[in-house]
C-alpha cells in the first residue's frame, strides 16, 4: 500500500534543511534578492551541512540520496529563498552526467574533489541561438590527435562564475544534430576558457549567471563522459533525473507564497473583519492550498518512480511543469492578496513571483515539458 509517511531518516533530513534554511538562508534573502549578492558563506554552510551534493554517491564523499530525500530537502530550502535553492543545487545538474556516463576512474577523479571540500560545478547545455533545441548546438568538438578542441559559447550558465568545472555539450559535427553531440568534463583552468560578467536577473538574484565561452580549449579524450554522439541522450537522461527537485524547489516557493498569504489574510481588515473572512479570499486561499499539495504529490510520486529504477520522463515533466506553473500563480494570487503592500519589495510575495517565474523556463521551458508529457502520453495510445 502506498504510504505518504516519511521514515525517521527522511525526518531528521528534511527538519536540517528546514532549520537551515529558516536560520542561516531566510535571513539574508531579501538583502541578496536587493544586492544581487551571491552569498558564498552559504553555499559554504550548505557543503559542510551534506546539503549539496546530494546525488553523490557516498563512496565519493557525496550524501548518496535518492530523488524523493532530494526532494524533501530541495522544498525547505526553496522555501526560504529559491536563487539560494538554485546555486546549492547546481553542483547535482553539473555531476549528474559523470554520474550516469562517467567511468569508474572518471567518478573518482571528478567526484571526490567535489565532495573533500566545497566546489561549485556548472552544467554547461544552453547556447545563445536557443537552449529547447540542443541537436541545433554550434559549439564545435573537433577532433585533434587524442585531444578535442572546443569551440563556442555558452549561455545562462548557473554558478558558471563561481565554478570550478564545467560540463560541457558540444558538437562533433553539427550536420549530424543529435548524433553528434557529445559531453566533456571542462575544467575552469583549461586554456581558451572564459567566463562572462554575472547576468542582471528577474530573480534568484543569489545565484550566480554566466555565459562560458571557449576558444580552442583543449580537452583530452580522457574528459570525453561516454561514446561520441552519446551527449544528447546524456543530456535527457540527466534533465529526467533533476526535473523532479525542480519540482519541489517550485513547490517549496508556493508553499511560502500560501503561508505569506493566509497569515497575512487572518491580520488584514476591510470592511470590519479580516479579508479571510471574505469569501473571495477564501476560494484563491483554498485553490491555492490544493495546487500547492498536488505539486508536492506529483513531485514525490515521480521521485518515488525514479527511485524505483523506472526513468521517469513522464511523471517528471509533470512534476516540474505543474509546480512551476504553481509556484508562478500561487505568488500572483499571494500578491493579490496582499493588495498594494504586495506589490512593495518591502514585503516578500513580489520577490516569490520573479523566483517563481525562473522554473517556468530552465531545465526545459514548460513548452517543451507539454511537448514531452504529451509524446509519453499518446505512445500509450498508438
Ligand atoms: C537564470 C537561468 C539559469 C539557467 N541555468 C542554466 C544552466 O545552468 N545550464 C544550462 O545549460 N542552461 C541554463 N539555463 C537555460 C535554460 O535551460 C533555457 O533558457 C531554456 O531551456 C529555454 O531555452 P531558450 O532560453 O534558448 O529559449 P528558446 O529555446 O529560444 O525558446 C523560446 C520560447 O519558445 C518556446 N519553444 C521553443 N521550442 C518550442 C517548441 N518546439 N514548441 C513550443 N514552444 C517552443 C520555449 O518554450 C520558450 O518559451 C538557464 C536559464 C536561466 C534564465
């Protein structure tokens, strides 16, 4: 029988994010959100707490959870501050695909840095002229003696800044569009490699956003993760393992929005009572409480997939694509709730609006989660 209780493991682990992230997170989220500060003392605290490299095997050092954990810990932080949320996750997109394509020797060399002291890792898919599309990639692998030489930019890059690896897609002939991409593991070091200035953002405005460019970077085919023309379905298989917390850091931001609200609705009065007594109110509070909890529902239940060795891509795109469709009309109904003060970067629903708006769009804009939720659902019927 399925069971919504969590073990007294997953307790203690989603009670030290909750703490964290309410204690040493919370508190300085709207000063980072103001300043655009990327709060590396943070991301520092996370590491030492296991709360980042979540998907690490504990053989590298890593926390070795599955999704659901992942999920449990991924709301509480968002819940506190989602551009946080986002540079403390990077580091699981970036090593997923040494995870699932690297070899033995490739995982201990790459992996065990990332787990004996903090360092931050960037996954490297998005080009300028469009990110839905990677079998259009111009980033250009060619091939010289044993080595690849790497040529191209990338875009949108999350802790690209700050990161001390890169993974990497890029081309080995872009007439064979899917068939030739193909990932590499690209450190900060390597000659060619250059970083662009931190990007004005909407939101998660803590994290940190770059393009990385390359000009000839030379990578031995040491750093190749998988066979040539592998790198498109390492991608996929990548984004079908780290939509899920999408799901939940979406589910995390709503779960605040709704919070915000309903406490603000008990305290504000019109017409001599509080708005919680109108009924308007009541009915956006009561659809928002029932979007937030099937977000939760879906994100565990494709967790719970995942972690029973299916790949998920079904369940997942919806897991991601509803909560982030959530999180963004929870915040706009949290506002509206708010009335004028709502719209006041004073008070923290306006600033849970912009966060939300960023899961609508990365990791595969929602678009292409209905493209792909739809493709999975009409193959059961062909
Ligand atoms: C803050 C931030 C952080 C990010 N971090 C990373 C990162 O760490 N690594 C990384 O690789 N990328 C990252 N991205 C990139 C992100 O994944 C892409 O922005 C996203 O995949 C969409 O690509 P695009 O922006 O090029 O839009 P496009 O691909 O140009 O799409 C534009 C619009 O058209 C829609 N569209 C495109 N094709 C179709 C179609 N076939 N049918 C219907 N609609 C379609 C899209 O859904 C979108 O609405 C980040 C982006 C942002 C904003």
């Amino acid at each position: 029988m399925p069971d919504f209780s969590l073990t007294p493991e997953q307790e203690n682990l989603r009670d030290l994010a909750r703490k964290f992230a309410r204690t040493e997170m919370a508190p300085h989220a709207a000063e980072c959100d103001r300043t655009s500060r990327f709060p590396e003392e943070i991301y520092r605290r996370a590491y030492e707490l296991g709360l980042m490299n979540l998907n690490v095997p504990t053989e590298y050092g890593g926390s070795g959870l599955g999704l659901f954990d992942q999920s449990l810990i991924v709301e509480e932080l968002a819940y506190a501050c989602g551009g946080m949320t986002t540079s403390t996750i990077a580091n699981c997109l970036a090593l997923e695909p040494i995870l699932l394509d690297g070899t033995p020797e490739q995982k201990e060399r790459l992996l065990t840095p990332f787990c004996a002291e903090y360092h931050l890792a960037s996954f490297a898919l998005t080009e300028p002229s469009g990110g839905s599309d990677p079998g259009a990639m111009r980033t250009l692998a060619q091939k010289d003696g044993d080595d690849y030489l790497v040529t191209g930019e990338k875009c949108f890059i999350s802790n690209a800044p700050n990161a001390s690896l890169y993974t990497v897609f890029a081309t080995i002939d872009p007439k064979l569009r899917h068939k030739g991409v193909t990932a590499f593991a690209v450190p900060r070091t390597a000659e060619g490699l250059s970083v662009g200035p931190d990007e004005e953002k909407m939101g998660h405005r803590a994290s940190s956003t770059a393009t990385v460019r390359f000009d000839r970077v030379r990578v031995p085919a040491a750093d190749r993760l998988g066979p040539e023309g592998n790198g498109f379905s390492l991608a996929m298989r990548t984004l079908d393992q780290t939509r899920t917390p999408i799901g939940a850091l979406a589910t995390g931001i709503a779960q605040a929005a709704l919070d915000h609200a309903a406490r603000y609705s008990l305290k504000r009065e019109t017409f001599g009572k509080p708005i919680a007594e109108h009924q308007a109110i009541q009915i956006k509070l009561a659809t928002m409480a029932q979007a937030v909890q099937a977000s939760r529902l879906l994100t565990w239940h494709s967790a719970w997939t995942i972690d029973r060795g299916q790949r998920g891509t079904f369940e997942s795109s919806m897991a991601k694509c509803f909560a982030s469709d959530t999180a963004f009309a929870v915040a706009d109904q949290a506002i509206q709730i708010f009335g004028g003060y709502g719209y006041m970067r004073e008070y923290p629903v306006e600033k849970l609006l912009r966060d939300a708006k960023l899961t609508q769009i990365y990791e595969g804009a929602n678009e292409i989660q209905r493209t792909v939720i739809a493709r999975e659902l009409l193959r059961k019927y062909a």
